[in-house]
C-alpha cells in the first residue's frame, strides 16, 4: 500500500498524546491502587514521561490526586479518574477502536481484496457491524465508579423523572448508541429538523434531559451534575454543555407530526417536561435498580452475548405493549420463518401509552404463553424504554434500538407505535406510514424490516391471515381492543380463536368485572357550585348499597389535612389536584370507591389525574355546571365578595379561569335540582357504566 492509498489506516485518528492519554486514563481506571512505578512500566515510558502526563491530566481535570496511607513511601499518592476524567476515556476508546478497525479492514482489504464489513463508514453507528460483538456502554469500572460516588456528594443533584430514568439507563447500558448523554442543542435541532444527529448519524427522537427554569439557572455551563433515581441513589454523571429554551410547538410538529395534546407525547411535551432542555456526556455508575423479572432484563450485551453462545446469526424482534394473543402469535411465526431467523420477543416495560395493560400483567402474560413457542429458537427479553407513540419516526427509534441488542430484524406492523386519534376524530398517521419510513432508511440502519399487514381469522380456514390477502367472500372474524375490554368488563366469553385461555386467566384477574372494580368520581365546578353537596349525598348513598368502602376527598378537607402548607397560586392549586388525584388512585388500585370535589379548574391536570386513576379503574368526571352568577348569588362563605374588592387572588371565576370540560361522564345543574336528585343522576350513570349493581 502507498501513503496516498485510500486504504491506508489514518494513524492521526488518534494523535501520539492522545494515544497516551488514553492508556493513561484506562490503566488508572483499572489499577487505580498501582504505584508510579508500576503504572509507567504497563504503559511503557519513564517515571519522568508518567510525571509529565499526571500533571497535565491533573491540570486538564481529567485526574484527582490524593494522598494514600502505607508505609511505602513509592506509593504514597491515590489517583482516580474525574467525571470529566471518565468522559474523556470513553471518548478516547471510540476513536482507538475506530482506528483497530480501520487497520483490521485495511489489512483484510489487503489480503483478501475485500473490505471485512467492520470497518466504519460514514456514521459512527457503523463502527461495528457483527450484530454479535460487543458494543460502546457508557459505565466506568468497579472501583471508578465508587469513588465517583463520593464525589458526587459535592455535586448539584437532580431527580430523574420515570422518563429519564429509561432514557438514561438506554444511555448507559448502549441502548441509544452512539448518544454518549442527552442531546446537545445542535444534536437536538438536527434531529427535530431531519433525523440527524450534528455528525450526520441517523437518530430521529430527541432524547433531552428537560429540567425546571429554576433548575437550569443554578447550573452553569461546563458543570458536572449529578443524576439520581427518585429515591436519591446516584445512577451517573452528566457533565452540562448546553442549555437552552427550546421551540416546543416546533418539536412537536416536526418530531409528532401536529401541535395536538390528544397526542399522549405532545401533552407530555407542554404539561409535564420542563421549560429548559439541558445537553452533555454522561459517565455511568450504576444502572436502574429492578426488583421485578430480574432474570428477564438483558442489557445490549448481554443479549448479544446470549446470541452468540447460542449461535444465533439472524434475530428478528418484536415489539409489543399489548398482551399476546393468537393474531401475534401467528404474525411471529410467520415472520421468523421469512426471515429464516431466531425470534426475539421484545416487549416495551418502560412507559407506554396511557391507559395500556400494566407490565405486570403483560409480563404474566407473555410468560403464560412462550412455552408454545419453539424453544430452541425463541427467547423474551424486557426493554425498559419510555415510548413516545411517535408513529414513523418511532418505528426507526425502536429499529436501532433493536439493532444495538443485536437483531438483524425487525417486525413493524400496521399502525407500529401510533396514539390513536387526534382532536378532530382521525388517526395521527396512516396505517403503514412507519412501515414506508422504516424501508427508506432501512439499509442506513443496517437492520432488515419484516412488514406485515393486520392479522384476521378466516373462519372457513380456522386461521389467522393478512387482511389484505384473504378474499371477499371469505367469514373473517376479529375482536377490536375496545371489544375485548367491554367483554373483560362485563364477564362475557373471549373466545379461543381470539386467545390463550392462559391470557384471558391474567386478564381477567387483572379486570374483574367492573361491578367488583375500585372507581373514581371526580367533581368538578365553581367554588358554590354544590360540588360538596352532592359528593356527601352520593357518598351516604354508596355507603348504603355497601359493598365497597367509599372515601369522600373534599377540596377543602384535603387542604386542610393533605395540603395545609400550599397557598392559592397556579402551581399550588394544581399540586393540590395531583395530590388528590395520586390518593384517588391508590383507593381505586385497592378496590375502593374515591369520591373527589375539588374545584379543579385546569384542564391539563384533570386530564393528567384521569391518566392516573384509568390505570386501575373508571373515572367517572361530573361536571357541576352552575354558573358563575348563581355561584356568586349564593357565596355561603363571602369568597366572591372578597375577590370582587380584589383581597382574594386568582380567584377562579374572578380572575383566574376557569376550563369547562369538554367531555364529562355526566353534567348535571343544580339552579332549581334539589341535591337529592343530582346525587341519584350520578347514580344512574354509575349503573349504566356497570359500576355497580342496579
């Protein structure tokens, strides 16, 4: 080969002193207790040459140095890395293995007159194309990661949201490869604008760490945080690169396809995130603690490890948040069989789109029914990743997140990842939408797609086949999800073509008939609507029947036992609602019957306590709908009077509004309904929405 040969490994990928630093920072990673001496002879110089680079490691922020306890006197200082330290190993290891790569491929190319396939292209995601070898994780060792511990101590904290806490563990453990910490802000506008990170590697969901305005204006830039579950224990580092305001309105349109809070991601977007998005590296300790399936969460490599021991070349994957029945089982088979592959059953453990089954009945379910699969060449594996029902762009997410876990398949379906209907009654995507998104960009990601068509059952064939194949005269049987739930909800049969009996036995211990469920009233008016009025009759009328305990949560009473400490300002009042809501929930979860009376005026937190309460049960919001005046007439506590002379403020009515509900269970009126009727107008929805017995 000549120097001028295309070929030829471009040694200045990694410079003499880089080169150095990286085994420096990697030996004091591994032997962090090694004297000097022994340090300079794994690396190879003289004590001079180590002296020099540990003092400008030190200088650089890369090193501490300490000083050690012992007699030896050769020994007597303590080195470990930095956070900063850390990041800027792993970096150095990206660019050492790119270099190994390239003079592998080169020297392949040489004797072989082919390229190997592992050298990398344009994109840092092509670095490693065996789906079965190792892939970068953003964890420092053992010992690293122990003194990172102690000196996180001195460092700002932040809590980690659910959402983060999936998205960081992704980070860490490869997952998202080749992020190496949340979006910087030129990585997020490439994203948003075209799928692209600022290198120009495909990546199409932002993955940001949103923070509160109060938050972000405590940091600066350059600053190293540190990242904590929602119990305090420290899961990693993240040194701050960039902070900003983003364009929220923007990202929805461009990463959603529309500014609409029907969608579940969009309503997160602008009601839950915060205002500041904040960008860097992370350095990893420790990953999310798991209690439940432990032995069925693989990391990566794990998995790719379980593949290579079993010799498994071809994987095809499948991605679920649903239960598995009969039309899933056909549509794997028969995908694992096009692809001539082993099959991975991949389900979503993380978030998902609200009001789905819960994890734990999936996870019964999915376990219920793997023994009818072959096992010799199917395996289930959770992956705790946070779903943002992004249609399209989230079917080539989730294709190169399999392809980090080492498939070289990937099933998208009809609909893969979409949230249902917006505001004006219509799909947000088309039914293969993500289908012609994947295809497009399938050979980049270097992961094949298996598509398939919705699944129905031809009576005649006793079979499942692709809709668009079975003939018009043919009998095809389905079920809708919403038919299945009416079906758990009432009792009624779910046949066996649809299911497994093993499935239908965890469904129905999970949905009892709604008769026997926990459920929520939520009231909701102007402050003298008779909100409170009609919530106790409701209550001694409920109690009556028997049955179930019945717990009466009054806005007044909560404040005074649950929320004494909060004031009357926007953040209180919601605060006050989420609280009431959270306790709804739990009695709801047990069986019990909530009955809420709040004033409830935003519809942005009323919404977000339904999302709460429907993953146990029904929630059952009554609009109390007299009006301002009426509630003004009557002013029982001289409220009114006192927010007209302007003493009271954000008075809702006054002057704070007040969200009408667009689409309550019930809406009742009280100018001239005596409180007795307006109780038994609730009870009569109840009945009619099987809550309880008529």
């Amino acid at each position: 080969m000549t120097p001028t040969d295309p070929k030829t490994p471009q040694k200045t990928a990694l410079s003499e002193d880089d080169d150095l630093r990286f085994r420096l920072l990697r030996q004091l990673d591994l032997a962090p207790e090694a004297s000097q001496r022994a340090t300079a002879q794994a690396l190879g110089i003289s004590l001079g040459r180590l002296n020099g680079l540990m003092r400008a490691a030190a200088e650089a922020g890369l090193i501490k140095v300490g000083d050690r306890d012992g007699p030896d006197r050769r020994a007597r200082f303590a080195y470990s890395l930095t956070t900063r330290g850390a990041a800027e190993k792993l970096r150095l290891t990206d660019q050492f293995l790119a270099r190994k790569f390239a003079e592998y491929d080169a020297l392949h190319a040489e004797l072989t007159g082919t390229t190997s396939g592992h050298a990398p292209f344009k994109h840092r995601t092509k670095i490693v194309q065996n789906n079965l070898a190792p892939i970068p994780e953003l964890y420092v060792s053992y010992d690293s990661a122990q003194k990172l511990k102690v000196e996180a101590a001195d460092l700002v904290s932040h809590d980690l949201t659910p959402r983060q806490i999936c998205d960081l563990e992704l980070l860490m453990n490869g997952g998202f490869n080749p992020l190496k910490g949340f979006l910087s802000e030129a990585d997020y506008d490439g994203v948003v604008e075209n799928m692209r990170l600022a290198n120009g590697s495909l990546w199409p969901m932002p993955v940001t760490l949103d923070v509160s305005e109060t938050f972000a204006e405590s940091i600066e830039l350059g600053q190293d945080i540190a990242l904590r579950d929602q119990e305090g224990v420290i899961l990693a580092t993240m040194t701050v690169t960039d902070r900003w305001t983003p364009d929220k309105k923007r990202e929805a349109e461009k990463v959603f396809g529309a500014d609409d809070d029907a969608h579940p991601a969009v309503n997160y977007l602008h009601n839950t995130a915060g205002k500041v998005y904040l960008g860097g590296p992370v350095t990893g300790i420790q990953q999310p603690v798991h209690y439940d399936f432990r032995g069925r969460r693989d990391t990566p490599n794990e998995l790719r490890a379980y593949f290579r021991k079993l010799g498994w070349r071809k994987v095809v994957a499948f991605q679920t948040r649903n239960p598995l029945h009969r039309a899933h089982q056909e549509l794997t088979f028969r995908a694992a069989k096009e692809a001539q592959a082993n099959l991975l059953i991949h389900p979503v453990v993380g978030l998902t789109k609200p009001g789905d089954v819960d994890h734990f009945t999936r996870v019964r379910c999915y376990e219920a029914v793997l023994d009818k699969y072959p096992g010799s060449t199917t395996t289930m594996s959770l992956l705790n990743l946070a779903m943002r029902m992004a249609g399209p762009r989230e079917a080539v997410w989730h294709g190169l997140i399999r392809k980090n876990h080492g498939c070289t398949h990937f099933i998208v379906g009809r609909d893969h990842a979409g949230p249902g209907k917006n505001s004006q009654g219509e799909d947000f995507y088309g039914p293969y939408d993500a289908q012609e998104m994947f295809r497009e960009y399938q050979d980049e990601m270097d992961i094949e797609m298996v598509d398939f068509k919705h699944m129905v059952f031809v009576q005649e064939r006793a079979q499942y086949e692709p809709a668009d194949e079975v003939e018009d005269d043919a009998t095809v049987l389905n079920i809708s999800g919403t038919e299945l739930r009416r079906r758990l909800r009432e009792g009624l049969e779910i046949p066996e073509w649809f299911s497994f009996s093993e499935v239908v036995g965890e469904l129905r211990r999970r949905y009892p008939p709604r008769s026997n469920q926990g459920f929520t009233v939520f009231f909701t008016g102007f402050s003298g609507s008779g909100k409170s009025t009609i919530a106790n009759a409701l209550m001694v009328k409920l109690m009556e029947m028997g049955g179930r305990p019945v717990t009466l949560l009054d806005g007044d009473i909560v404040r005074k036992n649950l929320s004494s400490e909060l004031g009357f300002s926007k953040e209180h009042r919601d605060l006050n609602i989420r609280r009431i809501g959270y306790v709804a929930s739990e009695i709801t979860k047990n069986g019990g019957i909530a009955i809420c009376a709040p004033i409830a005026p935003y519809a942005t937190t009323r919404r977000a306590v339904r999302e709460e309460v429907e993953q146990y049960g029904a929630f059952v919001e009554v609009h109390v709908a007299t009006s301002i005046e009426e509630c003004e007439r009557r002013d029982r506590k001289g409220l009114y009077k006192l927010a007209r002379e302007g003493k009271i403020k954000e008075f809702t009515g006054i002057s704070d509004p007040y969200d009408v509900p667009d689409h309550p269970e019930l809406r009742v009126e009280t100018e001239n309904v005596d409180v007795d009727n307006c109780a038994h107008q609730v009870i009569l929805k109840l009945e009619q929405m099987g809550l309880i017995a008529g």
